[in-house]
C-alpha cells in the first residue's frame, strides 16, 4: 500500500521543484513537522508547524490522521482536528499544518474501506462493474498522467504564444504515429482527449472544433 503526499502550498513554494512537492511512503506510521528526524521535515523558520505535528498511521485497516497536540492546530478539509484524536484519511484529503498544506494524492482504497483482499486482476468484467472498481488497476498509472499533463501545461506556458499551439501539436501527432496501429490503449486515450475536451479543460490549450 502505497500513500502520496503533494505540497500545494508552502512559503516557499514557488522555490520548489515537482519533485520537492512530492512526498511518498509504502510504510507506516509517518510523521510530519518541522523536525528534521520526521517522515515529512517541513522547513519552517516561523515555526507555525510544530516540531513533532501529526502523525499517520493505519488503524483497524483503516488510514487515520492524528494530531499531536500542535501549538498552531491541523485543519483537515479545513475542519480542526481534536488533538490525538484519530481521523480517518481519503484520497483528495487537504491537510493544514500551519502554513504548509498537503494533499493526499494516492491512497490504496482497499485500506481505507478495511478491505485486505488481494487485486486479481483476471477478474471479469460483469464482476468488476459490480465492485464499483474498488479494484481498478489503472488508477494509479492515470494519476501519474495527470501530473505529466501538469507538466506540460508548464512547458506550453513558457513557450511562445505564436508558436506553442503548433509545436504541441507536432509532438503529439510525431509520438502517436510513432505507436503501433494496433495499441488499443493509445487509441482509446486519444479517443477520450477528443470527446472531454481534456487538452482544454485540463491545459487550457485551445483544440479545434469540427
């Protein structure tokens, strides 16, 4: 089980890179604060955040927050948390430490729900559309997606407004064609890009209208 950890919001933010937001943990507990022996140090000369501020841990098969008796408090989904009152923890969650934020990026749902099964991925279709795919294997591989199209809004930002939108498009058609025919995965990809309006909605880029 896999947690992520991505800094939205920090006094120096601006300052950090994609990899200094991200922070991740296949093991528990994890503690955050502004000590440096803390799972997350949070770097903090103001010392809003305490030195020892929450810890996150798994409980009866289920992720919890709990705050250690901060000096400043820890707002989850901006709600205060009772001090060393576990909390339970989902994915899209914001946790605010003083003047840090953090949002949960990727919790494995199966142990936030309690469910201790393993993933059989040779299960049916009829039987995964039953499950609410609790299950689904592509999860985490389309959050990493995600994070690339940030990326590349990031880029396209930076470019050129004359030249961005041709360029960006020169890529993407150079990279499919560069794909077998035959991958379906590529093509249902594309596919859904056309039909949400993703590059738009989620870039900002402009796509043509037939």
């Amino acid at each position: 089980m896999t947690l992520r950890f991505f800094l939205v919001d920090a006094p120096d933010i601006r300052e950090r890179s994609e990899a200094d937001k991200l922070f991740e943990f296949a093991e528990f507990p994890v503690s955050v604060g502004r000590g440096a022996n803390n799972g997350i140090s949070l770097t903090d000369p103001t010392r809003t955040v305490s030195r020892n501020h929450i810890t996150i841990y798994q409980k009866e098969g289920r992720v919890v927050i709990e705050d250690l008796e901060s000096k400043n408090f820890t707002y989850l989904n901006n709600d205060r948390l009772a001090p060393l009152k576990p909390s339970a923890l989902r994915e899209g969650d914001m946790i605010q430490c003083g003047d840090f934020t953090l949002r949960v990026d990727v919790l494995d749902t199966r142990v936030l729900e309690g469910k201790q099964t393993v993933i059989d991925y040779t299960t049916s279709d009829t039987e995964l559309l039953y499950e609410g795919f609790d299950n689904n294997p592509f999860d985490d591989i389309v959050l990493e997606l995600i994070e690339t199209l940030e990326q590349l809004n990031t880029i396209y930002n930076q470019v050129t407004p004359a030249l961005r939108e041709a360029m960006l498009a020169e890529s993407i058609t150079k990279t499919v064609e560069s794909v077998e025919d035959s991958n379906e995965v590529v093509q249902l990809i594309a596919d859904s890009i056309s039909k949400t309006g993703l590059l738009e909605k989620e870039l900002g880029i402009p796509t043509s209208k037939e």
